[in-house]
C-alpha cells in the first residue's frame, strides 16, 4: 500500500482544475551502449539530472496545467547511441480522497498518437510502440520492474484485487546520433487522446494517458522537374508545328515558370503553356529557323 498524500498536497497547490493528481512521473532510458538512466518528475522532481553523464535530460515544463510533460533528450554520450529505448511511467490517483486510489481500471484505447501532438520545428511525432498497465510493485505488481527493464508486454496485467493502477509506454529509436537530440512528452488529457483510458466508476471520471516521441525530420529530397520535349518533324522547309512540351514534378509546377531559355538558338513563336494537374504542364511551339530548343522549369520546390 503506498502513501501519496504529500503528493496531494503538492497537487492542490498547483491550481489544477482536474480530479486526478500525479504520484509517479519518469522517464527511462537505455541503450546497448548507454545504461538504464532516468529522469523522474514525480515524486521528486530531478531536473537536469546528469544521468551517468552521457546525456543532457531536460524537463522544459513541469507538468502543466493541460497536462503535459516534455522532456528533452540531448545525447552527449559522444558516440552514436544504439537501439535506444525508452519508457514513460505515469501514475495518476483520481479522485482519491473521496473514493480512495485503488477503486480505478484502466484499458488500451489505441496505440496511436494524441489528436493534437505538439508541433516542434523538424521534427515529427511518433506514437509509442509498446504500453502495459499494472500495479507498480507496492502489491505484488510488476509495472516498476518492467519499466526498469525497459521490457512492456503489451497486456493489462491488473487483477480483481489489483491495488493500485499505473501504465507506461515505451518508444524505440534504432539511431540516436551523436550530438542529435529528440523530445518524450507524457500527456495526460480528459479528452479522448487515444492511449490508455484510466477510469474511477464511482466518480465516473476518465482520463487519458499516452505519450509522444518527437524524433528529427528526415531531410527533404528535392526532385527537380522532367522536361519532355517531343519532336516528330526535325527537318522541314516550313515552320514546324508538331513540337509539344510536357514539364511533370513530384510536388508541383505551375504553366507560368515553364519558359523557353535564353540559350536556346533557334527561331521559335506562339509558345504556350497549360496547367494539365497540379503536377504537370503541357506546351507548345512553332520552330521557325533551325537551332537548338531549350526549355527551364522551376518547380514548387525551387530545385531548378
Ligand atoms: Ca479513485
Ligand atoms: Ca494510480
Ligand atoms: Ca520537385
């Protein structure tokens, strides 16, 4: 049987509108090379701790007021971490001084991501990859071991007289580069999120647990557009008419930045271009005197 009344008080003082209060919120990391580090929000509130020294954790916000926690990863280790894991832990009480903390159930809504991640500039979200619910270990539960282990079983482990209630959640990225950083945040909501839905039946009050990584955007390959130029008449007394021009991108191109380049040496009139779809224009040409055609498109990406 655990003690959380402290953590109530702490809670109270916080101005939270919400039913539930925070008894244990961490992170837990490991990789091949790294070994099991932590960073814990609650119950002791460890920020910028140095974690063996290989990497720089920080919690931008203690949890806020919408219920959110963000913690930044930066990998200072000097190598490239391996198969790094990691694990959220949050143990929520709702509404336990009218009806205790050990009347509650949780379930698996949906491993998927919450319907408004945050936006972080080039990087992008990812839902978690494993979760367990359990009882922590006060009772005979195994949910502190596993997330000491870093190893979820995706299974609600709860019984009939299960105690307690906490869940986690793990991510897994294969690379962390040296110097790289990428963000966790744990989320806490009264509005469907996805996650795990945690619920008090006598209150009738739930909420939704997930959590996010946010991992570095993979760079933008940029495609330039394809000019096909089609020439049945090649030689010819009279002007040429047959010429036709098809200008196709992968992201987009516009009629108007289809032109004919200034190095082109032969004689030409009545150019014209037609927006086909978003991604490919069509033109045509009358070739008046002999020379070489030349054709520029720059496309929505600006590659050329
Ligand atoms: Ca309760
Ligand atoms: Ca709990
Ligand atoms: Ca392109």
């Amino acid at each position: 049987m655990k003690k959380s009344s402290i953590f109530a008080v702490l809670m109270a003082l916080s101005s939270f509108s919400q039913a539930y209060e925070m008894y244990g919120l961490k992170l837990s990391l490991k990789a091949t090379n790294l070994p099991f580090t932590e960073s814990i929000v609650y119950p002791a509130i460890v920020q910028n701790n140095p974690v063996n020294g290989q990497l720089g954790i920080t919690v931008a916000d203690t949890l806020t007021t919408d219920g959110k926690v963000l913690w930044t990863v930066d990998n200072n280790s000097g190598q490239d971490l391996q198969s790094l894991q990691a694990v959220t832990y949050i143990d929520i009480e709702i509404d336990q001084t009218q009806n205790t903390f050990f009347n509650e159930t949780a379930a698996l809504s949906s491993l998927t991501l919450p319907q408004t991640p945050t936006p972080i500039n080039n990087y992008l979200p990812s839902a978690p990859t494993a979760w367990q619910i359990d009882e922590p270990g006060y009772y005979g539960g195994q949910l502190n071991a596993a997330y000491q282990a870093l190893s979820l079983n995706n299974s609600n482990e709860l019984g009939t007289n299960a105690d307690d209630i906490a869940v986690t959640f793990q991510h897994s990225v294969p690379l962390l580069k040296k110097g790289e950083r990428l963000y966790i945040e744990a989320r806490i909501g009264d509005q469907p999120t996805n996650g795990i839905q945690q619920s008090d039946p006598n209150s009738q009050q739930s909420y939704y647990l997930n959590s996010v990584i946010y991992t570095q955007a993979p760079p933008v390959v940029k495609i330039p557009p394809v000019v096909a130029i089609t020439a049945p008449t090649t030689t010819s007394p009279a002007d040429i008419t047959d010429t036709t021009i098809s200008v196709t991108d992968e992201l987009g191109v516009l009629a108007a930045d289809v032109v004919v380049a200034s190095t082109t040496t032969a004689g030409y009139s009545n150019f014209s271009c037609q927006q086909i779809t978003a991604t490919q224009v069509d033109c045509i040409i009358e070739i008046t005197a002999s020379g070489d055609l030349v054709i520029s498109a720059t496309d929505s990406d600006a590659v050329c």
